[in-house]
C-alpha cells in the first residue's frame, strides 16, 4: 500500500517557517550526572516559528513533576505558541519555587529577544533532578543560540543534540504529504535511554480513566509542521499520535518527572485549516503525525540504556483494553523477562509468571505464546493453550537471539489487545544507574 507521506531530511526546519539551533553554554559541567558527562555537547536548543503557530502539547502525569512541565503545561493549553526553549543537563525538577521562578525566566529571555508574548515562549528541561539551574549559563546560551537560528538541517542536528542526555544519538524525523494540493511538512527530533515509561496527558492531570496511558532520563519530543490546522482538531490529534507512540514504548519501567511533547503547527503551507473529523485530509494528516511520534519513540527504546534487543509486545485475546494494557506491561517491564531477553533464551514461563501477577484477567489453560520476526505474521510457538508446544528449543533461541522481535501473547479471552514496545535488561543498565559513592558528581537525578 503506498503510504501518504514520504520520508525527507531536515526535521524541524524541514517545514516552511522554523528555525532551529544548539549551543554550548556548560550547564552539564554545573549540574549534571553520570550519562552527560560528554565534554564540551550543546546543552541548549532553540526552536522558533517565524510566525504564531497553533499549538499543543502531552506531559507526564507524575505527581511530581519538572518546573518546566508546570509552567508550559497550561500554556500549551491555550491557542498559540512561537518558541521553545529546551536545556539538557539540569531537569530543573524538585527545585521549589526557584526553579519555577528559573523556568518562566527562561520564557521571558527569549520572549524578550524576539519581541513576542512571554506567554508564546514554551519550555522544557532534562537532565539531573534537585539540582537549580546555572542560569547566567542558560541566559547566556539563550541569546547565543537567537543568533545562531535559521533553518539548515544542521542546525536541525545540532537541536536534536543540545536535548539529549544519556542518548548515544540523535532522533531526528520528517516527512512531507500533499493537503488540498499543498506540501505539507512534519517534522520531529526527540530525546530519551533511560527512565521510559511515558504515561502523559494533556494537562499532565491524570485522567480519571487512562486507556492509552502506562501511569508508571526523560522523554523529550519536539514537533513542527507548517500545516494549518486548528486548535483544538491540533490538540486531540497530537493525543491520538502521542497514544499510540510515546504512551507504548518503556525501556525500564520508570516515568520520569519532564516527560513532554509539544507541537508547534505555524499554517505557512497555505492548505485551508484542518478542522473537521472525518474528512480525509485531517485524516492524512494524522497518519503522518502517528508515523512521525511512532518512529521517534521506537529510536527511543532502540537507544535504550544498555539496551541490546528491541521487542514488540503483542498481546490479543483480553476480555478489555485495559487487560490488555496490564498484561503487555507487565511482560515488557519484568526484569526477569528481559534479562531472559538479553540471553536470547525463549523463556515462556517468565512470561506467564509476569501475566500472572498483572491485573488483567487471564486462564492458564486459554494462553498462547509465539515469537515471530518483527511484523511477520508467520509465528513460532512455544506455549498452546497453556502447554509447551513441540517447537524445538533450538528454532526458539533463534528467534530470540535476533535484535529485533515480536512478542505474540493471545488470553483466548476476548477481542481486545494492546501493543508496547521495549528492550532487554543488561549488565550495561545496571551500571550505568548503580551510581558511585565515591564520586557525588556521579549521582543523583
């Protein structure tokens, strides 16, 4: 089937009316742990739309969340943005009222240079927690990195590398599609190893039910599209992308306190503004934007912490989405799961043991367990009905052995199911996270 949209260089800038760059202004060196400790790296990125754009935006629903997250949430909320300001390096996270205070002076620096509502400036951190902004360092890397914007996708690539933190490479996307006989462009870059499980929202409010979130290093992801587009047909499509990406990836179980994506949407294509549901321009679009935050999020767990296996979990046959839901999450989660992951040994019984233990409603004698190559609809089994299967051990290792795998769980319950996407357990994990008492430096958020 021929897809909608087709892949381009460029990222961020790649759509008409952006302007991106990354600089150096040495908060790591003042503020961070193990993981960022990289030298002289870009530490600041700058992203603008050279004119108001509509907006949205998905945050973590932790309890206890970043400065940045409480002072952009609500303004994502609102109609328009222009700028976002993103450091790596410091999460500004558990830092009170000062870090509030850090967090809308960062807004109001950039807002102050290019002469628009602070309101319009949107902001972002990762990096250590419990540790207050070096912020002569981060006014100083706002106003060099103003000077340096424009719309090359180097500067693109030098954005995408002033966000990351423990990542070992930058997460870089855009495509480009036709709306009302207009090119259209959407572009992404994203951060995130370590401390993945997103689970956001809206507001960064958890919803009283939560469908397609996992409440349990940061993710970061930035998007740009010169799309006119609506509002609020902007915000419930970022939800429905964000949904079925970022909310099913977990490399180690662990929400992080700055999870947030945020969309800039600036209208410069000239196509008439997406707004009705149902038409099937919004509906190309949407694909795009789902292809876009699903490929990004899957470089998130690829760059895994220590990660050596990307493994997609499928699980059919639950009475309910939210069985379902539980069921892949506990398998993807189990560290005994995925340290079997990590020696290639096609370990069925770790996986019943974590359904066991999970919320979803399952009958030993009903499961089905299959590996399969990813997306491949040709499956090996393991386990029929609650039995082992005559499948050689040696066929299963094989498969298991492979970097890349599909996970098939069918309850033989009902008819819904749930995807996530995830990685191994390795001794790389382990230490790169146990920390070092002996150097401070080393530890913390």
């Amino acid at each position: 089937m021929k897809l909608p949209y087709q892949s381009i260089p460029g990222s961020i800038t790649a759509p008409q009316g952006f302007l991106a760059s990354g600089v150096f202004c040495d908060i790591k060196r003042l503020g961070t742990g193990k993981g960022s400790n990289k030298g002289r790296k870009r530490d600041l990125a700058l992203i603008l739309s050279e004119v108001p754009a509509t907006v949205a935006g998905m945050f973590t629903t932790s309890q206890v969340c970043a400065a940045p997250v409480k002072v952009s949430a609500p303004r994502a909320a609102r109609a328009r943005a222009q700028a976002i300001v993103v450091n790596s390096g410091n999460a500004n996270a558990c830092t009170g009222a000062q870090g509030l205070r850090d967090a809308r002076e960062m807004a109001r620096v950039a807002a102050g240079i290019f002469l628009i509502p602070e309101q319009h400036v949107l902001v972002a951190s990762t990096g250590r927690i419990g540790v207050t902004l070096p912020m002569d360092n981060v006014r100083r890397g706002i106003k060099a990195a103003a000077g340096e914007l424009n719309i090359s996708p180097e500067n693109a690539s030098r954005a995408a590398e002033a966000i990351m933190t423990s990542d070992t490479r930058s997460k870089e996307v855009a495509v480009e599609f036709q709306l009302a006989g207009r090119r259209v462009r959407i572009g992404g870059i994203c951060k995130g190893a370590g401390m993945i499980q997103p689970g956001m929202s809206p507001s960064g409010a958890r919803p009283a039910t939560a469908p397609m979130t996992g409440l349990h290093a940061t993710m970061l992801c930035f998007l740009t599209t010169d799309a006119a587009v609506k509002s609020q047909t902007l915000k419930s499509a970022l939800t429905e992308a964000v949904a079925q990406s970022f909310n099913r990836i977990t490399v180690d179980g662990d929400m992080s306190t700055n999870d947030t994506v945020l969309i800039l949407a600036n209208g410069t294509a000239g196509n008439p503004p997406l707004q009705a549901r149902g038409r099937k321009d919004l509906q190309v679009f949407q694909a795009a934007l789902n292809h876009v935050c699903l490929e990004l999020a899957k470089m998130i767990v690829r760059d895994g912490e220590g990660v050596t296996r990307f493994v997609t979990v499928r699980v059919s046959g639950a009475k309910s989405f939210a069985d379902a839901d539980s069921a892949a999450r506990s398998v993807a989660n189990s560290s005994l799961v995925k340290t079997s992951w990590f020696g290639g040994d096609p370990n069925w019984g770790r996986v019943l043991g974590a359904l066991g233990y999970s919320a979803a409603k399952i009958v030993e004698e009903k499961i089905d367990v299959a590996y399969s190559a990813p997306g491949s609809r040709k499956l090996l089994y393991a386990l029929r009905r609650g039995q082992p299967t005559k499948t050689s051990f040696d066929d299963l290792c094989k498969m298991v052995a492979q970097k890349e795998f599909d996970l098939h769980i069918n309850l033989n319950l009902g008819k819904a199911g749930a995807v996530i996407y995830a990685g191994d357990l390795t001794e790389e994990y382990v230490e790169f996270n146990k920390g070092d008492v002996s150097d401070p430096a080393s530890l913390g958020g």
